[in-house]
C-alpha cells in the first residue's frame, strides 16, 4: 500500500471518530468468519466419493478415511462410524444422529455472519447522531457562522453510515452465497443418507434371513 493510501485511511478513520473502532472489529471478525467458512466449504465439496464407494468404506478403518478424503461424504462416514454400534437396526437411528451433526456444522457461522452484517448498519447510525450532536452542540456555541466546526461533525455522521454501509452489504451477499453452499451440500448429504439407510436396511433383512435358516 501506498504511503498516501496509508494517510488517507488513517484520516479517513479518525474523521469517522469513535464508532470507526468497533466498526473495524466488527469487519475483521465478520472477514475472518466468512474466509473459514469459504476454505471449508471449498474443502468439503472436493474429493467427493460414490454412495457406492461409501458402503464400502462402512467396513475400512476410520484413521484410513480421515487422512485420504475431507469431502462432505467422508466426513458423514466418520461421524456415522465414531458412534455405530454394529447391530444394522440401530446404526440407521445413529446414522440419521451423524447426519443431523454433520448437518449442523455445515450452517455453524453463517447467524454469525449475518448478526455482524446487521450491526454495521446500526453502529454507522449511532455515529451519524453522533455527529449531527457534535454539529448542533458547534452551532449551539458559535453559531452558523464557523462552518469548519459544522463541516466536522457532518463528516463523522456521513463517513460512519458510509462505513457501516460498506460492511454490510458484502456481508450479507457472502452470507447468503454460504448459504446456497451449505444447501447443495445438504442435498448432497441428505442423498446419502437415504443410500446408506437403505445399505443398512438391506443388511439388517439378510441378518434376519440367516438366523432365520
């Protein structure tokens, strides 16, 4: 960055007063939530194996499927098989557990996001009173005729909603482009799951037709 990028910025912020601080948390944590949530995604729906390849992984050693594959697939298999109990009637309840698990942290951080999304609009307005106090309170004093005083407080107040602004609508773009990722993936696992309920349906009847031989 320039070394006048780097002034105007800095001028830009202190024209904002007070509010620019938590204004500038509230970006950064929102930033931070939105590009981990972007990797993981990103992470999830690489590598991504067949229903079919998923049955028969239900036999392989979890260590095995957490190091080769981080898809979404994968990562229902592990959470399936970290609590099955080997009896195919009951792994569909726990199978439909791992689903719901996964399931939700797929959608952990997006409230988050759209929270600090919402809140950058209100902060800019309390700046924005803020700065229309800070101009009647010049007024008060000096009257019209100090226009530098007047042109300040009206700066804070314009530069803070402009802020707030500026955070919030990308914000709530990414949050909702999060969100058709977190529903494809969903469909996805959701898909899965009825393949493997059916695999351990279909396991559970022929345990049954050979006790009963």
């Amino acid at each position: 960055m320039d070394i006048l990028d780097l002034n105007f910025l800095i001028d830009y912020l202190n024209r904002g007063g007070v509010i620019m601080v938590p204004l500038m948390l509230v970006s950064l944590l929102m930033w931070g939530v939105i590009l981990y949530r972007l990797l993981l995604l990103k992470q999830l729906y690489q590598h991504n194996i067949t229903p079919a390849q998923a049955c028969e992984w239900l036999g392989c050693d979890i260590a095995v499927q957490d190091r080769s594959h981080h898809d979404i697939t994968s990562l229902l298999l592990v959470t399936f098989m970290r609590r099955r109990s080997g009896h195919a009637a009951l792994d569909r309840y726990v199978l439909d557990e791992a689903a719901m698990v996964v399931r939700a942290e797929l959608g952990r951080g997006l409230t988050l996001i759209g929270v600090l999304a919402a809140i950058s609009p209100l902060l800019g307005l309390l700046g924005t009173v803020l700065g229309m106090i800070g101009t009647f309170d010049t007024i008060a004093i000096f009257g019209t005729g100090n226009a530098r005083a007047m042109a300040g407080g009206i700066s804070q107040a314009l530069i803070t909603t402009q802020t707030g602004l500026l955070i919030a609508i990308p914000g709530l773009y990414m949050r909702n482009f999060l969100q058709r990722r977190v529903d494809n993936l969903e469909r996805r696992l959701e898909s899965l799951r009825i393949y493997l309920n059916r695999y351990l349906l279909n396991q559970g009847d022929n345990h049954l037709a050979q006790e009963g031989r």
